[in-house]
C-alpha cells in the first residue's frame, strides 16, 4: 500500500474533478490517499455541498470515505471560505505559519502529488 498526499491548489473544477477520481480510485485499489485543499481550490468549498452541483456526488463520496485530510486555515480565511471549512466539518490545517506543510507528509512516507 502506498500512500498519497493530494495537495490541491487549482480551484478550477474540471481540475478537482480529477483529484476526486483519483483518490477513489488510489483507495478503490489499496492505497491510502489524503486530499489537501490549498491555494484557490478552497474556493470550491461551499459549492461542493450543493446537490445541483456535477461534483457534489463525487465530493460525498471522498468524506464518506474519510479521504480528506483537511483544509488550508490561512487560504481559506483570507478567501472567505474558513466558515464552510467549520460547517463541513473540515480540519483546518496550518501547521506551517497557517499553511500544511508538505514536508510532514515526506516525513511520513507520504508520495507527493500536485494539482
């Protein structure tokens, strides 16, 4: 089993869409994915709650399957999000002066993976 640390900061859908497919199916086949949401892709965040929305489906089954690992604190305060953050019931992470750093994932044996 490998692990996989999904660091996410495009807030483009079309690309995110592409971070749920494939942390469901990193898991689907044995793996341990973890979605970090970054940079702008904090903005996705009261959108993905919408049931009209095309990737709410895809965004319920990633936290039914507790593959999120959390949200950035500082990103998602300074791009108004951080309440939707705290309603979904997100962790905040900010280790690294309000941001999650990549190294504690190096750290623990974790594959690095941008989008």
């Amino acid at each position: 089993m490998k692990k996989f640390a999904l660091f996410v900061f495009n807030g483009d859908p079309m690309c995110f869409v592409h971070v749920l497919l494939n942390a469901l199916d990193m898991k689907e086949k044995g793996h341990a994915p973890r979605i970090i949401l970054e940079g702008a892709s904090v903005k996705l965040l009261p959108e993905l709650v919408n049931a009209a929305n095309p990737l709410n489906k895809l965004w319920t089954r990633v936290l039914d399957q507790d593959l999120v690992e959390g949200v950035c604190k500082a990103c998602s305060n300074k791009l108004g999000t951080l309440k939707d953050a705290e309603k979904q019931g997100l962790t905040l992470l900010g280790d690294m002066s309000g941001h999650p750093s990549m190294v504690e994932y190096r750290s623990n044996d974790f594959e690095l993976i941008t989008f």
